[in-house]
C-alpha cells in the first residue's frame, strides 16, 4: 500500500529558513570534525526515495570531510566557497551543481567573508560516512592543492 501524503506548501522565509522545517545541528558534537553548519530536511517523504537537505556554513565554516558509498546530488544555493572532489579542490558559487560518487572523499568549506548554504540530495536510506585515517589522510596530502585545502589555505 503507497503512504499517502497530503498536498501542502511551506513557505520560505527570511534567513534561509522555512515553515515548519526545523532547523537542526549538522551532526552530534563530537562524531566528526566540522565548523559552524547546520542542516533542514526539507523533503523526506518515503515515496520520493530520496531525502532534500539544506545546509548552511556560517563564514569560515566547512562539512566533515568524509566518504560513503551513497550518491550526492549539490547545488550551491548562496555564498562562495571550495570543495573537496576526490583529489580536485574546486571553487563553487551560487547554482553550482556537484556531483559526488560513490566511495569519494568530499568537504565544503564556506570562504570566511561570508555564509554558504547548499541543497543536497541523497538516498532516503544510506549507509553511514567514513572518516579518514591517518594513511587516507596522507594519501590525500600527497596532492599539493589537496594538502593547500585541508589545512585551510
């Protein structure tokens, strides 16, 4: 039987924000390393399969820089910033579009003059991200613009 969901339309308002989605921490304090983001789950119906995020990095703010076998669909909604695709660090921009494999390493980071917000799309079920180890780490410095990126230059 298909779950039946009622027509409904929340408003967006002022501050990236919009009716009756909450906003929330990024993740527990203390399961990764990250800075000054936050997400809303604006769809997460289980007919559409998928999950719509929205998350926004305060200036100077970055996503963990992680790994996992689901899919990423992004597009940068406001603000600048980088990313990290694999061994590629990339500048984004509003309406930006990224798309991020299986199994690749990936972070944001918001440049430090102002927020970054981004809409992220994802499998409604997922595994849980990987973090990386000290030789993962290692293996992704190995790459001058990469270790340039990692430590925040």
């Amino acid at each position: 039987m298909t779950e039946t969901i009622p027509p409904r339309l929340r408003a967006f308002r002022d501050g990236y924000r919009w009716d009756e989605v909450e906003h929330r921490p990024y993740k527990e304090d203390g399961s990764a390393p990250f800075r000054a983001i936050s997400r809303q789950i604006l769809f997460d119906e289980a007919p559409l399969s998928c999950e719509l995020r929205y998350f926004e990095m305060d200036a100077g703010g970055y996503s963990t820089l992680e790994r996992h076998e689901h899919m990423h669909g992004v597009m940068i909604l406001r603000g600048h910033g980088t990313c990290l695709l694999g061994t590629e660090v990339r500048k984004v921009a509003p309406f930006d579009l990224v798309t991020i494999p299986p199994w690749t390493w990936h972070q944001f980071r918001a440049t430090t003059e102002a927020p970054m917000g981004f809409l992220c799309m994802v499998n409604r079920e997922r595994d849980r991200p990987s973090l990386p180890t000290e030789a993962d780490l290692a293996g992704l410095r190995a790459h001058p613009a990469v270790a340039a990126f990692l430590d925040g230059k």
